[in-house]
C-alpha cells in the first residue's frame, strides 16, 4: 500500500514536525510502500500533484533538519471543498488520483478547516464504497481547535511571543519619560496566544500590564481609563491586544475573506496607538508582531516540536487500525508532572468551529488574565531545540 499527506492553511514551526512523524512511522512500517507529499494541500490531491517523499528524504540528518524548519515544505492553500450534493466532480478527480497511486490512507495536516476538507472527503469515499482512509492531523498557532487540549504549533507561538514581549518590556523601561506600547498578537476570534504573554509572571515581570481578546466586551472608553489608571502605576505601560479585538468603528470598514469566509484582520495596535496620541497624549507606539510569531522556529518549544511529530505518528497508526475522518487530539492528564494522551475524534466535532478561551480565566474587568492559566499554557513551551546553524544562521530543509 501507499499513503499520501498533505498541509493546509497558515504556516506553523511545528507542522513539518508532524510530517516527519507521519514519514517516520511509515518507515517503520513494511505493509507501505511510497510515501506521496501532495503540493499546495488538497489541490496537489485534485491536480495529481504528487511526490515521492523518499526521494527527497533520504537521510536521518534530512528528516532532523525538516523536523526543526518552519513553515508547509510541501506547500499550503486555503482551498474549501464543495458541498458533495451541489458538485462532487472534484471528489471524483480525488478519488481517481488516489487510486491511480494506490494511496489506501491521505493525512490532511491543517486547522479546523482542514478538517471540513477531512470529514468530507472521508464521508464521500465511504459512500462510494472506498476503503481508503482519511486522517486529519491538528496544527494552528491560534490553539482554537475544539476537543484537543492544545494544538502542534501554539506551544512554539506562545514561546516566541513571550520572549518579544519580555524583550519589548526591557527596551520600553530604559527612558525617564511615561510610555505605552501597543503589542498586536494574532487572534481572530480566539485570544489564546495573546492570553499567553501572561506565562510572564512566572519569571516575575509585571508586564503585560493590560491583556485583551476578542472574547472580551471592549470600548475606546474603557480602554483610555484602564491605560490611564496603569500609567499611575507604571512608567512605561504595556499592552497586548488580540489583533481580532474590534473598536465600533472597525464593524463598519468592509473586509475582505478567505475561501471559509474568515476575515483578513489587522490594524487595531494602530486604531489603539491613535486614541492614545488623541486622548492621553503621551509617547505611544504599536508593534504588529504580524507572520513572525507564526514561523519563528529558533525560540521553539521542544515540548511542542516533540508533540507535533509524535501525533502525526499516531496517526498512521489509526489509519492503519481502519479508523477515518477522524482528527488526532492531545487530551491532558496532567499539569504537574505534564502528561498527555493521544486519541482520535471524529473530524465533524472539529470541522468550521472554534474553542473560545475560557471566561474562568480572564478577570472581571475583562482587561487581564488569572494566574490559573499560567498551568495550562506553561507546559506547553518548555525544552529548547538545538537548532542546526550554518554562517551563525539557521539552516531550513528545502525540497531539491
């Protein structure tokens, strides 16, 4: 037998990760034979964009160096299936290509999209009478993945931001004179990462003084009299914002979408630095932390880069097992000693929808997070990897 994979949607540092898991077992594994990479996601299924994965990765040192580089090696899109009822030429062009390869199991690495894309396509082999497995294999920075603790690329993300909001503090404390700064972190509609600046405290930094999310309720005014009571405190304030937080004004500018209709966001560390300048007056800047925190692989977490190849692993192992259109998810056992668990859920539990981070955690002024979630996301960036340099930079595994 064969098996295929695939990425989809926003890079991660920790995506090829998963490749490697999923390469890596079926090397160990005698019943398959090829290993296809399919470019650009689910197009390269569609398009008959194959490649031969053992071509290409031929050595240990390979499959270490693919492990540790950022971003899609093999490519991503942002491609929505039709519904099957209204078009289902594509399924077929799928279909066909995965039986001229004689590919018995397609891994689809990608966020809860992907998953629309996973339980689709499952629920239409089955219903050709396909025995071809679909497996899903969980990846965002935006950790929004519904019945998975966490998800392979948060833990890194988490770290990076972390580490330049530690860095942004020690700039912004050096002058005599009041400041602000405006940290945008990106969140759409779920502020895990942005939450996460709080893993701070740990080390004893004061900073962010003030967190907001989009699950929080926000206005302009409440926003100029929490910075303005913080500025009483503190020297050089602090802020970091979820780039999905929304000003009123902000509803009425049209937007533009992606392919699932979701929104392409950014702009309000520069619609907050402007009410600051109106209003307080004082030195005030924004910093849009923008691709940077999604790719950034020299600050990865081990324990996500470890956990990222260990979930593609299993799921080769499910797959092989006759499970499809499920997606592998993390469950916690633990804090302290961290412990988790890896399972399968079905894909449609996961596919188009969200986990909000959880109110429990956010204080009743709605401009802060409670200690409580330092246990949850402090795990989740521990361990360092040693990251192979070449002329003091890093060194990314390229296909050739």
């Amino acid at each position: 037998m064969n098996i295929a994979v695939a990425q989809s949607g926003g890079p991660t540092c920790a995506i090829n990760a998963s490749l490697v898991g999923v390469f890596k077992e079926a090397l160990k594994t005698p019943e398959i034979d090829a290993v296809f990479g399919s470019i650009n996601g689910i197009e390269g299924m569609i398009k008959d964009e194959l490649m031969d994965l053992k071509l290409v990765i031929r050595t240990n040192e390979d499959m270490e160096l693919l492990r540790q580089t950022p971003s899609t090696v093999l490519g991503s899109c942002r491609y929505k299936l039709p519904a099957v009822e209204t078009d289902d030429e594509v399924y077929k062009k799928i279909h066909e290509n995965l039986t001229k390869h004689r590919i018995e199991a397609f891994f689809y690495i990608g966020g809860n999209d992907s998953m629309d894309t996973v339980d689709k396509l499952s629920a239409y082999l089955k219903s050709v009478g396909s025995d071809i497995k679909v497996i899903g294999i969980p990846k965002t920075i935006d950790n929004d993945l519904p019945v998975t603790d966490h998800t392979p690329g948060f833990g890194s993300a988490a770290k990076y931001v972390a580490a330049t909001v530690q860095e942004i503090i020690r700039d912004s404390s050096v002058y005599s004179i009041e400041s602000v700064t405006i940290v945008e972190i990106m969140g759409r509609h779920a502020g895990w990462l942005t939450a996460s600046t709080c893993v701070l405290r740990a080390n004893d930094e004061i900073a962010p003084h003030l967190i907001y999310l989009p699950e929080c309720n926000f206005s302009a005014e409440k926003f100029l009299e929490d910075v303005r009571s913080m500025q009483a405190k503190h020297k050089a304030v602090i802020v970091a914002v979820s780039e999905g937080v929304k000003l009123p004004q902000d509803s009425k500018r049209p937007v533009a979408v992606d392919n699932f209709g979701h929104e392409y966001l950014s702009g309000i560390g520069k619609s907050l630095e402007q009410l600051v300048k109106d209003h307080i007056g004082c030195k005030v800047r924004s910093i849009e932390l923008n691709v940077m925190q999604r790719c950034s692989s020299h600050i990865c977490s081990k324990t996500d880069i470890d956990e990222a190849e260990l979930i593609g692993s299993e799921g080769v192992k499910r797959a092989l097992a006759g499970e499809t259109g499920k997606m592998m998810v993390y469950k916690r056992l633990s804090d302290v000693p961290y412990v988790i668990t890896i399972e399968s859920a079905e894909a449609s539990a996961v596919a188009n929808k969200e986990k909000f981070f959880p109110r429990r955690w956010i204080n009743d002024a709605q401009n802060d997070i409670l200690p409580e979630a330092e246990k949850y996301f402090l795990p989740l960036i521990q361990g360092e990897v040693k990251i192979a340099m070449k002329n003091g930079m890093p060194v990314h595994f390229k296909l050739k």
